[in-house]
C-alpha cells in the first residue's frame, strides 16, 4: 500500500508540475523543435475526449517561409486588431462586465508593466499586440481550425485538445503561447494555408523553446481562489 501510495503522489507530481508550468510564453529562442518531436506533442495530444470521438480538430505546422507567409499576410493587410474580422465567432464578449473586466484588464497592465510600457504608449501596446503575428519569434507556429456545420459541444472538445497540446509540450521542456489573435485574420490565413471556406480559423499557437532573457517571460498570471468559484454539496 505504501509503495502504491508513493508512485501515485510521483505521478501526480509529474502532471501537476506540466500542468502549473504551463503558462503564455511571449518570446522565444530560435532554437528549432524537430518535426518528430511535434508529432508526438499532437499524437498524445489527440487522445482529448471529444462527443462520439468525433474528433473535430484540425491542425495546420507552419515553420520558415510559410509561417513567414502567415506574417506578412497579416502585418502588410493594414488592419489594425481593433478593425479585425470576428464575423466567424467572437472570442470575447461585445462588452467586458465585472468580474472578468478587472481580470482582464490586471493581465494586460501585468504584462506591459513586465516590458515597461505604460498605460498610455498606444503605439508600444500594439506593437507588442503584433508580436503575435511573428509567433513571438517561435519556431513553429500552428494554426487550428474546426469545421463550421459543428456544434457548440464540439468547441469544447477542442479546448481539451489544446490545452493536451500545451501540457504534452511542457512534459518535453517546450513552452507554447495559445493565440486567439489570429483569428479574425482568417482572410488573410486562408489562401497561405489553402484552408477550405468550411474550416473556422479557430486560433494559433506558438511552440518552442523559452527565451528566459526576456522581461515579458517573467510576468506570471494570478489564479482567483477555489473559495470563490467552487461549490461543494453533500
């Protein structure tokens, strides 16, 4: 029993530990991450519960002049993130309301204030926006899309596909950085990627490894206690 007890608080350890580390990583060294190594991230990653297994992901691997592509289509089509295209679905709600207003409003001053930017430089936040363009210098950049005649259950499926992909990277010493920026440059992403008019830009991801010289990879997120959104009944 006790040696039973002992290799299940291990394995806890192990994936908690992927799980706590997992975080948005915003710059990233250009050290490559070999193709095999991604494969095995989504193979492992594929094994996310989906309603009648029906699996509703699709993934698009860019790296070098196509993930280059990607850049340049959205950088050069001069529409700025607030002028973006969110006609497939809106991520966000029309209008923010308490309390997720100051939740979201704590990350962005959190992350600035780790690269010194002030609430006012417009100019230096969207220039930081942008760096989600160049997949925050990563290597490899993915872009997920979903087939738009799915349902709502289906989008909760991919969540737990995604978030497999971000925890089967840490158990591999990789860090990635989900990016729901990409999606209203759909427009743009399409004829890069020859994605066919049925398939919904759901977002990207950067994968790769972390560059921990950088001021923003420091900025850690805050978690609101279990106390106020848990509810336990007997």
């Amino acid at each position: 029993m006790l040696e039973n007890n002992a290799r299940i608080a291990k394995d806890a350890a192990i994936v908690d530990e992927a799980i706590t580390s997992r975080r948005s990583v915003r710059a990233f060294l250009p050290e490559m991450v070999d193709d095999e190594t991604i494969r095995d991230i989504l193979a492992v990653a594929a094994r996310a519960p989906s309603g009648t297994n029906m699996q509703p992901w699709r993934v698009y691997v860019t790296k070098g002049e196509i993930k280059q592509q990607i850049t340049d289509a959205i950088l050069n089509s001069g529409i700025r993130a607030e002028k973006a295209d969110w006609d497939e679905y809106r991520y966000y709600p029309t209008q923010f309301f308490e309390p997720y207003l100051t939740r979201r409003r704590a990350n962005g001053f959190g992350l600035y204030g780790a690269l010194g930017i002030g609430r006012r430089e417009v100019d230096r936040m969207r220039a930081q926006h942008d760096r989600n363009f160049v997949f925050f210098d990563a290597p490899v950049g993915m872009i997920f899309t979903i087939d738009r005649r799915l349902n709502q259950g289906s989008w909760i499926d991919y969540g737990m596909f995604l978030q497999n992909i971000m925890v089967a990277a840490r158990g591999r010493g990789l860090h990635t950085c989900p990016q729901a920026a990409f999606a209203p440059y759909h427009r743009q992403i399409r004829p890069v990627l020859n994605i066919p008019d049925e398939e919904i830009v759901v977002c990207g991801m950067a994968l790769g490894h972390e560059d921990t010289s950088k001021p923003e990879n420091e900025f850690r997120t805050d978690r609101v206690p279990l106390e106020e959104w848990v509810t336990f009944s007997e």
